[in-house]
C-alpha cells in the first residue's frame, strides 16, 4: 500500500499537549498522532460538511450523555448521535404541529399559513 501522507510539524503549547494526552488515554488511541488526527477530521467534519448537512454541537451533562448511552446500549438507538438526531427531528416535528394548530392553518408544502395569510 502506497503512503499517501504528508508530514506537516506544528508547534503547540504544553497545556494543549496535556490535554491530548488525556484524550489519547481515554480513547485508547495507540499514538498521539492518531489522536490528533482524528481531532484534524472531527474539526473538518465540523467546518466542512456536505451541502445538504449542517452540523450542529450540542453540550450536554454528564448525566444527559450517560443516560444517552445507556439509551444506545440497550439498543434502543443505533449511536448517540442518531438519538439526539431522532430526539432533535420529533421535537421539531410537534413544535410545528403545535404552532399549526394556533396560529393558521398548514400549506401544502408544510409551511404554516396564519389566518391572515402571512406566514409567521
């Protein structure tokens, strides 16, 4: 197999080593290099997503994400992302059936028409 990799040096402070590196344990990850790495294709996924896709961050408690976990490993959802993803779409979907409901009446295309006709 071909190493179509480039080496690239960079400098970083001794905090930001630290924290890497404690990264690197908790993941398990052989090299600090696959852990930075993986944070360079986290960062891109971020900043460049497909068209169609928006990528959100979302900062949960510790109790919040272990109980998202737990939801995972009892199979009640393939990945924690696809749960919040889930969870994110059926809020959003009764948020508008709410606001549909009071405020007008829905058009065909989904978008909600106020009794006066604007939209809200």
């Amino acid at each position: 197999m071909v190493d179509t990799s480039e080496r690239v040096t960079v400098r970083i402070p001794q905090d930001l080593l630290e924290k890497l590196k404690v990264i690197q344990q908790s993941k398990e990850t052989p090299t600090i290099s696959d852990t930075i790495r993986e944070a360079l294709e986290r960062f891109i996924e971020m900043n460049l997503p497909p068209p169609n896709i928006r990528k959100v961050v979302v900062d949960l408690s510790r109790q919040d994400n272990l109980q998202l976990e737990e939801f995972v490993r009892e199979g009640n959802s393939v990945s924690v992302d696809d749960a919040v993803r889930s969870a994110v779409r059926e809020y959003i979907r009764t948020r508008l059936e709410q606001v549909s409901a009071t405020s007008g009446r829905p058009r065909r295309d989904g978008e909600t028409v106020a009794a006066d006709g604007s939209t809200p």
